[in-house]
C-alpha cells in the first residue's frame, strides 16, 4: 500500500493556535487500513507543537495517553524531517484523534477502519460492529436501539449530499477572492453599480462579520490558505482600472502587501496554503496557461498549463504539490498538477466558468457557474470527483455565477462546501445569498425478511 503525506501546519483562527492538515482547519481525517500516514510537521509553525495520537479527543489533556501501536516519530516539529507517522492496520483502533502534547483544543479526529476491520464500539447511539468472515458485507452498519433504523456506510459512487441556506453576506457582491474551510474569507469583488471594493468578511458557519478592508480594491482576485493566514492575488483594480499583480496576505487580523505575482492577471485558479501556494491561468490579457509557485515570501514559475483558461477564480482545490485546475472560459477539460506538471484528465459532464470550487484532488466538488450555452445561463448543477470521473450530485437552490466557493473534500467522507455572492438572472443582478453543502458517508436501509 501507500504511504500518505500530510502537511501539518499551526495558525491562530482567532480562538488560539489550532492543526490545519493539508490546509484544513482542524481536519477529520479518514484513513484506510494498510496505508501508512505520515504527519509532516517540517513546516516553521509546528515549532513547540508536537503531534501525537490518542484514544481520548485532545490526549493528554482531557486524562488520556498517547497511542503508540504502529506510530514512530521523527525530528524536532519545526525543522526539516519532522513528522509523526502511523501504519494502519485491521487492527488499529478505528477512533484515534490528533493532539499537541503542549497545548490544549489544537486537534482533531483521525478515523481509521474497513470491512476487514474486527471491533465492537459504540458512536452517537449507534451500535456498530464489524465482520470479515461475511464476504458478501462491505462497510460497517449502524442500528439505532431507539429507532429501529438501520444507516449503511456507503461504498463508492456519489456523496450523499444536500444543500441548504446559510448566513447572508452583508453586501449583494460578486467575483470576490476567497479562501478557507467552512470558516471562510471573502474579499473584494464588484458590487455593480458602484464599482469595486475592498471590503473584507469572515464566516463563522453561521453568519458573516466584516473584517479589515484589502488596501487595494478589487475584483476577480484570486485567493487560497486558511481563515487565519492567507493571500488575495491578482484581478482589476478599481483605479485605474486594469489587470494588477498586486498580493495582500492575511495574517488573521490584517492586510499586507507582498511580492506582486508577474505576469499579472485576473480570474486565476488556486491551491495551497500561505506557505505553498499555486496560482494558474487566468486573463492578463490575453488568457494564459501560466503556473506560479508561492513560498510565503516570492514567487516562482513552473510549467504550464496544456491549456490557457481564465475566469476560473471560484475554485481552490488541493495542495501546491497535488491540485486540480477545473473549468474555465472555452475549456471544458480537467487538469491534474503533481507538483511538476500538469496532466490532462476526466472532463466535467457540463462544461462551465465562473462557478465555484473546493475539496482536495482526489476528493472535490463544482457547484453554479454559467454554461456555455447562449445568453448568461447561470446553472444549479454540480458535480463531484472521486478521483477518476465526475458525477452529477444535488442542485444548488439557485444558479449563480461570479460566486466564490471555500470547503474541504466533497467524497463519501463527512465533508462541507460553502458557495457564496454572485449574481444570479444577469451579470449585474447580485446575491448575497450563502448556500452550505454538508455530504455523510450513510444512506439509510430498509431491511425486510422474507
């Protein structure tokens, strides 16, 4: 089997320094038995935050211990080397969770198990037990006691998901730069007919508070990390009015320029953190297949693109090593990035640009967007990738284009996706409307006797 990476990295949300693995706040992780999972803490933040492993949510501090079976540890976290790695095997206990052994409240849950795996455990009501000898069982089953109702985890297809209302941002804004889990950023965008703006919003996953303003506003900018350390880059000014390269981190409180990204451009795609960022495509003009690496401080050019695409700025997928570049004004083709170049792969089933993205590159989902269908089209579907192909799931309650989209992976794991702003009937009828997707990796069976 494989051996997994995950980039471990530490930032202060605003409620005290917390894990963020592969980007993502606090992460539930999902792993599967004959993997190993290396937590990679090489990165500067992990500095006095080492990683461990428990049966007890938070560890040690809440009067549990470390789990050792199958771990090993390497390194001082902070330096080159470091991380804290698992084997996973039938036998490891399934609900382990991450901590730091300084601090408490940093981490999150490490889930592992499979059909192969023999335990017998209680979780949320639900008596679950698993069985290898039954071939013909895949997964585990969940019987609730009170109900009588019987859940099944899901195997392959789809993720089981709906979308439903959220919190309304504070303005009706379109083509703003975005990035984060649930508990995003957005920031600029054109709020016609007044132009473009530099106002800034976080969200909580309930509701939307207004935070410092960009110091150069704009719209079409392109965005990627975490709520609490990011970077906008990127999109047209609002004087004069022209394509910038201009790049504001922010660091939980502020904005701050840094080094411009050159060439210029607007409507590119993103992935990575503040640390290891990708920047893609995009319109400077004219539309460019140009790739550019961020290392927190300066920017590098890699490979391109096979193919020039633009008005791709609502999604952010994967990491700086391991991305996806999906939809695009003229394109309808896929993109995978390795870390050195780009690989042609499945396409969408309905070709779109100007809607939104999130997830992981193996694990993602596009919602909205306008098709290129004549007229302004703005469209409710959305698809899902598994790794391989793309698969129709729920509608949006309403089509929208120019939105932003922020989330974690969308596959048949617990997962969430935000899709917010836009416009709606026209390029000038904006919403403010936010919409939340939530997938779980149940379907619920009616069991009969014959």
């Amino acid at each position: 089997m494989a051996t997994i990476t995950i980039t471990v990295t530490v930032s202060n949300p605003g409620s005290g320094n917390k894990y963020y693995l592969d980007g993502v706040l606090q992460a539930t992780y999902v792993a599967t038995p004959g993997n190993t999972y290396k937590f990679d803490q090489a990165d500067g933040s992990n500095s006095g935050h080492p990683l461990r492993l428990s049966i007890t949510s938070d560890g040690t501090h809440n009067s549990g211990s470390a789990y050792t079976t199958g771990v090993t540890t390497n390194g001082t976290p902070g330096s080159a080397g470091a991380y804290t790695q698992i084997e996973v095997t039938a036998t490891t206990v399934q609900a382990l969770y991450y901590y730091c052994t300084n601090h408490s409240g940093m981490g999150g849950s490490f889930n592992t198990g499979s059909s192969a795996t023999v335990q017998f455990q209680d979780r949320k009501g639900f008596d679950i037990q698993n069985f290898s000898a039954d071939q013909t069982s895949v997964g585990q089953i969940y019987y609730n006691t009170s109900s009588g109702q019987f859940k099944a985890i899901k195997d392959g297809g789809p993720p089981i998901g709906s979308w439903s209302s959220g919190g309304n941002l504070p303005g009706n804004t379109q083509l703003q730069g975005a990035f984060g889990g649930r508990d995003s950023i957005t920031t600029g965008g054109a709020q016609p007919p007044s132009g473009r703006v530099g106002d800034s919003f976080q969200y909580n996953g309930v509701a939307w508070s207004e935070i410092a303003e960009l110091n150069t506003a704009r719209d079409s900018a392109s965005g990627l990390g975490t709520q609490g350390s990011g970077l906008v880059a990127g999109g047209y000014s609002a004087s004069p009015t022209a394509v910038v390269g201009v790049v504001e981190n922010w660091n939980g409180s502020s904005w701050t320029e840094v080094a411009d990204v050159s060439p210029v451009r607007t409507g590119a795609g993103t992935a990575g953190v503040y640390t290891a960022g990708l920047v893609f495509g995009g319109n400077q003009p004219p539309v460019t297949a140009s790739t550019m690496t961020w290392n927190g401080s300066a920017w590098t050019e890699v490979n391109d693109l096979n193919a020039a695409r633009t008005r791709s700025m609502g999604q952010a997928i994967g990491t700086q090593t391991a991305a996806l570049s999906v939809e695009g004004e003229g394109v309808a083709g896929t993109e995978s990035w390795n870390g050195t170049s780009w690989t042609e792969i499945a396409d969408l089933n309905t070709p779109r640009h100007l809607g939104g993205g999130s997830g992981i590159q193996t694990s993602a989902i596009v919602s909205s967007g306008r098709t290129g269908a004549p007229g302004y089209n703005p469209s409710v579907l959305c698809e899902s990738w598994d790794g391989s192909s793309w698969t129709e799931v729920a509608d949006v309650s309403s089509g929208r284009a120019y939105g932003s989209s922020a989330g974690t992976a969308a596959g048949n794991t617990n997962s969430e996706s935000v899709i917010f702003g836009g416009a709606t009937t026209s390029s000038t009828a904006n919403t403010a409307a936010t919409e939340e997707w939530n997938a779980a990796p149940f379907e619920v069976k009616t069991l009969t006797t014959s």
